[in-house]
DNA sequence: CACAATACATAGCATTGCTATGTTTTGGTG
DNA sequence: CACCAAAACATAGCAATGCTATGTATTGTG
C-alpha cells in the first residue's frame, strides 16, 4: 500500500553517470540529476547516497563486461578462446576506462558478487576445456590459471588505463599469455598461433608491440 | 629579495598525508594541516592546491618504491635478482596499499618521471644480466622484458590492493614469473629454484597458494 | 473511496577546496 | 644598518558538494 519505483528512473541515472564517465565530466549529486528532472532525492530513494551509485556503477561495468565475454564466441580450439577472453577483457576495459577504473575502485563491494564471478568463470570453462582436450597437463587447476590470467589482463589494462603504458603496450598480452599457457603444457608453436590468431580477431588495433 | 620555503614543512605535510593514507583517515585540506600549526595556505604556497599535494604523494609512493628496489641486494644469479625485484615491489605495494591506488590514481602526472623509470631499469638491468649469462636467449628485450614483469607484478599488486583477491594471491607471482622466464629461454628447473629462493627471501609471509 | 506508506520536491546544514585580503617575515641593496 | 618589496603566512569568506530534515503528492491496498 504504498508508491513503487520506477525502474526507468534507476537505469536512466546510471547510464547517465557511466555517460558523464565516459565524457570526463564530473559525476556529482547535483550535475547527475540536472536536465533529467528528477530530483536528487532520487539519487537517496534508488541507491541511498552516492557510495549507493558508485556500488551500482561497478556492477554495471561488470555485468557490461561479463555480456561482452559472453559474445565471444567458442571454437574448437580451448586456447584460441582463452586468449580471445582475455582479448575481449582488454578490449572491454580501454573502451571505457573510467568505467573500469571505477570497477576496481576502493572497497570492491558489488551489490551482486555473482557478476564478478561470472567473469571469471568464463575463463576458468575454457580452461578446463583446454585440460580436458590435452592441451594442459593434467595437475593444471583451471581456477589457478585463470586467475593467472585474469592477473595479467587487469595489470595489462590497469597501467594503459592509468597512464603509464601506451596502448600499443596490449600486444605485450600476447607473449605474456603464451608464456603462461604454455607453462600449463601447451606447445609453443600451437599456443602462440592460437593466441596471435584470437588477438587480431578482437584486438586488431594494437596487434604489433611499438 | 623575498621569505624562502621552509622544505621541512613541505616534507611534514608529505609524511603525514602519508600517513593519513596508512591509518584510512580522509586526507582533506583542514584535516591535513590539523593539529600540525600551520595554516591551509601552506598547501597552497609549497603545492599549489590539493591536486599538488596529490602529485607529490605520488612522487613520494615511486622514491619510496625506488628505495625498497634499490636495498635488494644484487646476487650472481640475476634471474632470482629479477623476482626478488619483483617479490619487493608486491612487498611495498601490499605495505602500504593506500599510497599503492594514489600512486596509479587518475592522469599519472608525475613532478619527476625519472623516478618512475627508475624503478623500472631496475628491473631492465638485472634482464639484461640475465641475457648476459646465458640464462635468457640472445633476442630477448630486457626492456620488454621487464615490462612483462611489471604488468604482472602491478596486475597482483593492484588485485590485492583493491580487494578482489586475498593475500594469498600474491603466491601466484612464482608461477607467472616462472612462465615468463621460461618463456625468455630459462631453464625451468633452475628457474622454478631461483625464482623460488627469492620469493622466501623478501615474501616469506605468503609463499603458498590458498 | 479512504488511508497510509512511500516516492518526490525543496530548503537548509556542515564540510570541502579555493581565493581574496590583509599582515608579517625576510633577503637583497644603497 | 636601515629600507622595502616580495613572498610566506594567517584569516575570512565564497561556491559547490553530499546529505538530511521537512513538507507535499502519488498510489497501491483494504
């Protein structure tokens, strides 16, 4: 017996703010509310305060990320496909960097754990798949390895993203992921042309080192 | 023919905002210069507003880092010199992961960039050792080189920082260094005992996986 | 229809970073 | 040594921020 929310409104206010990220404007209480006519008591109602909305940013930006490795589609080659994640993963985060930066943020408190496992999983299927059709020893922990990789995807985006590396600096995920997974068994002259295979596919920007 | 600038009061309001990162105090103007006697416009005369006092944090995180880097004391085995660079720089970023997150805040603008390219030759001269001995092949770039080790070294570090992974994950460094070593012409065993040795020596805290 | 719970709008508060204004110190010069 | 201008220093006040308190309007339910 009471008024309910409008979803519309909660959507709208975080594409907003994930607009005004990606445009570098500042994404304050007052500026997020101005032109849309909703008040900033919205922002209290949907999310409870600003930390409520940077909670709900992050978990956009990673259920925007989980839906991007969803499209990647699978092969029939597991360490094409690894690699073609990890890709995507790279892709995903320089599209958008100040989403990304948000999503690693302080605190890394989702609303929904879920999404950021799911991303995760991503990697872990296709590694157990890799193990599974003998390209990966056997003592392989695909959990481990994916982990691994996701380790050098995010250091990889982190500094493009941040700064300090340009972007050409991606292609450095190609040597980096073949020393890995060829660690894990796989043939060196396989891996590599699986994973310089899967690179150009979604990175064909930055596909040579500088 | 003026008043000069005091540089213990520029280092007294640089150590304590390091220290407000360390204790989770929010470090704003009139926090800052609480208690220490001298008045807001001091951060305004030696940094020019907050944005000022930012950049030399950061300039602080990287000397800090340069300093830990440069005490690892250099052996005749240079491929466990390079993770023993690698396992110091995890070390300092989980000591003090707050001044970690400032040092790769937004923009990346640095007083003196030296000090980050410092810290990163550091890193090239032991892979160029490594090439000199034989360890790596001849057509390795130390400098590439040593940004692979960087990119998976700041990928764990900033994982952990920021909460995603827990410490224990930082164990994952020997086996990433290890592929990557190995992919640069090692020998895996001897690589596996060197990179093994140094990790005890200055990470003894986390030398296991979960 | 009536009511109460909740969304919504407005106003105001404490705090933030910053600037304007005045005061004091100090280093060079005749 | 005396002078003075330039710079450090102190204080007050401003716009903007996040938040809360208070009042109004809306709507789902009995």
């Amino acid at each position: 017996m009471a008024r309910t929310k409008d979803p519309v409104v909660r959507s709208l206010l975080i594409d907003r703010a994930a607009q005004m990220l990606r445009t570098r404007e500042p994404v304050t209480l007052r500026s997020l509310v101005a032109g849309t006519g909703v008040s900033t008591m919205a922002v209290y109602t949907y999310f409870g305060g600003m930390d409520g909305l940077w909670k709900a940013l992050r978990q956009e930006g990673f259920s925007r990320l989980a839906a991007k490795l969803a499209a990647v589609a699978m092969s029939a080659d597991p360490v094409r496909d690894l690699a073609a994640l990890g890709a995507a993963y790279l892709s995903n985060a320089l599209e958008s960097p100040d989403l990304y930066r948000v999503m690693f943020d302080a605190g890394f408190e989702l609303e929904d754990a879920a999404a950021a496992d799911e991303t995760l999983y991503c990697l872990v299927r296709a590694a157990e798949r890799a193990r599974e059709t003998g390209r990966f020893r056997d003592d392989v922990d695909p959990v481990e390895l994916a982990t691994q990789s996701w380790a050098i995807g995010h250091g990889l985006a982190s500094l493009v993203a941040t700064g300090p590396l340009p972007r050409q600096a991606l292609a450095h995920g190609v040597p980096l992921l073949t020393a890995l997974f060829v660690s894990a068994g796989d043939d060196p002259g396989r891996c590599r042309r699986s994973i310089e295979q899967a690179w150009k596919a979604v990175l064909p920007a930055t596909d040579e080192l500088p």
